[in-house]
C-alpha cells in the first residue's frame, strides 16, 4: 500500500480491509497497540514493499491521496463513482446479502464486530 508510513496510526486503528487483507486487532488498545497482525495474500504485510490498491478519492484532494492515505504512486483516476458502480452492479444483481467473511479479527470484543459505534445492533437480511 504506497504511502502507508505508519499503518497502525491509520483511522485510529481501525485499518481498511482491502480485498486479500486479514488483520487481527484489538479494538480497545491505546493507539499504537491496535493492530495486532496484518497480512496480504497469505504474507505478513511488507513495509518495504510497494503494493497496488484501488480506494476511493475525495472531491478537491489532491491526486496523491487516496481515502486518506498520502503518497500513492502512479494513481490512475478513473472518470465514474463507486456509486456508479453500485447502481450498475445492483441493476444486473438485485439485492445484496452481505456476509462477515472474517478478514478482520478482533481479539477484545464479541464477534463480529459489524461497528465502532457502542449498542448498535446491526441485522443482515
């Protein structure tokens, strides 16, 4: 993930899951100490390494910045919204169903943990 310097400083601990990421945490660590583990593809995450990643932007930022994430290298912008792409994947589709599929495991709260927000009660139909 170019431009990731400091992966467990990242939206207060709470990292993006990506496609092909798992990560182990604990939700209630003093910043610093959340993320427990992080790998991609099977390996430990390489903080050496460059990898490739689609995320989102936001109106005005400038190209670099992907989702809050600084120094990506090479972005190539593409001219529609994933919300076009959801309008479009829910016409052919109809509706989703979505499944917790275990990529993220926390270690300190009941499973699964479907928010940070305290008693919110979530229900998948």
């Amino acid at each position: 993930m170019p431009g990731i310097l400091k992966p467990l400083e990242q939206f207060g601990g709470w990292v993006i899951r990506f496609s092909g990421m798992e990560l182990t945490f604990k939700a209630n660590a003093p910043k610093g100490e959340r993320v427990q583990s992080i790998t991609v593809g099977g390996k430990p995450l390489d903080l050496k390494r460059e990898y490739t990643m689609a995320a989102c932007r936001r109106t005005g930022e400038p190209d670099h910045l992907l989702c809050r994430m600084p120094n990506a290298k090479n972005p190539k912008l593409l001219d529609y919204t994933v919300h076009d792409v959801m309008e479009e994947y829910l016409k052919k589709n109809g509706t989703v169903s979505p499944k917790v599929d275990g990529r993220a495991k926390v270690l300190d709260l009941a499973s699964p943990v479907l928010s940070q927000l305290p008693n919110v009660d979530y229900v998948f139909r």
